[in-house]
C-alpha cells in the first residue's frame, strides 16, 4: 500500500523517508512509452496482460486537487477487479515495482537528490499488505518496498560510491525469490531509455 518508507535512524522510531518513497506518489513518468501518474498506478496496471486493462487504469487520472492517498486507493482497487492477471504475476510483481520505481526517479532529478539525501540509513517500507510464498514463506511489501528504494539510492551514486556488495545482495534476493514463485514466463514491460541512471549516462562530447 502507499506512504513514505520509514527510516531506521538510531535513537528514533520510525523516522518517515523522503515523499519520493511512496508509490502513491503524484508525479508524471513514462514507462513502456506511456505516461503514468504515479508507480502505483503503473504496478496495478502491468498486473494484467490485456492492454486494454493496462490502458483502463492508465486512464484513471487524479481529480482535481486529490490527494495523492485518494487516488492511490483507486487504482489499487482497480487492480483487485480483474480476473486475468499475467501468469506469472507472483514472481515479477517485486521486479516490476522497481523498474516502474526506477522510471520515476530517471526521469525526475529532483526525487534523485531526495532520496540520495537519506544517506546510507537503512529503509524500511511503510506498513503494508503481505502475501504467502509458494514455499509456504509469508512475505510482505514492506520489506520489498523499502529493499527496492535502497537499491535504487545505491544505482543512483556515483560508481566509484556505490556500495556494489549491498546492490548485489538485493538484485540475488530479488531474482531468488522471481525464480521461487516460477520465474519470468512473459516480457517484462519497460523501455532501456526510460531507466537511465546518471551513473549510466554516456559522457557527452567526442574525440
């Protein structure tokens, strides 16, 4: 569910994360060569196959001066109505939430500084729903949510920062747990221009 993650900053209890770490969050990305309005809208979507599904929640835009909470409640019930969600949707919900996470921040510099401002504090995900693994393992979104954002703030240092032991440890979880709920059976959605980090980034000019 949405809300900022929590920071674990000792001596204090749940310090809240930066507004860039709610994926209720109101901001305007492409992903897959749409444009969304917020990572929860787009994850809801990518649940289903069937375009025409995708393209009924892309379609659900904010009202005129609602909250950010509101309209990530609608979306999130939306996605609960349909019947035909992709096959494979328990093994790559976790990845498609961080390529639609790492979308938003490519393309939004001003996200980029906020959660790179967090410093190396460990992130916690805000409270949220849980699921039960095909080994009988209950897992929940909250540690997935605050996981990915810390992935995210490692990728967006520099290289010569990046703590590349700690991006390694997730991506494995990640993969570990895509291949213990069945693997990858469809495309993932997304486009290559669309996740480029300033890390990745040719330098410009020539020789």
């Amino acid at each position: 569910m949405g809300g900022p993650c929590r920071l674990k900053v000792p001596g204090k209890l749940g310090s809240r994360a930066p507004p860039c770490t709610d994926n209720f969050q109101l901001v305007k990305f492409m992903f897959d060569g749409k444009e969304w309005h917020s990572v929860e809208q787009c994850y809801q979507a990518y649940k289903f196959a069937e375009v025409s599904i995708q393209d009924k929640l892309r379609k659900t835009l904010p009202y005129a001066d609602e909250k950010a909470s509101g309209h990530g409640m609608r979306v999130w019930s939306q996605g609960q109505r349909y019947a035909n969600v992709r096959k494979d949707w328990d093994a790559v919900k976790v990845e498609v939430m961080y390529l639609a996470n790492r979308a938003k921040y490519a393309q939004n510099p001003d996200f980029q500084e906020e959660l790179l401002s967090t410093g190396c504090v460990e992130i916690d995900g805000a409270p949220s729903t849980s699921w039960t693994t095909k080994t009988g393992q209950s897992v929940n979104w909250s540690l997935f949510n605050g996981l990915i954002q810390s992935r995210l703030r490692e990728e967006l240092r520099p290289v010569e920062e990046q703590d590349t032991a700690l991006i390694e440890s997730i991506t494995n979880r990640f993969r570990d747990y895509c291949e213990g709920e069945g693997g990858v059976q469809l495309p993932l959605p997304g486009h290559e221009d669309e996740l480029i980090f300033p890390s990745q980034a040719s330098p410009s000019g020539g020789g």
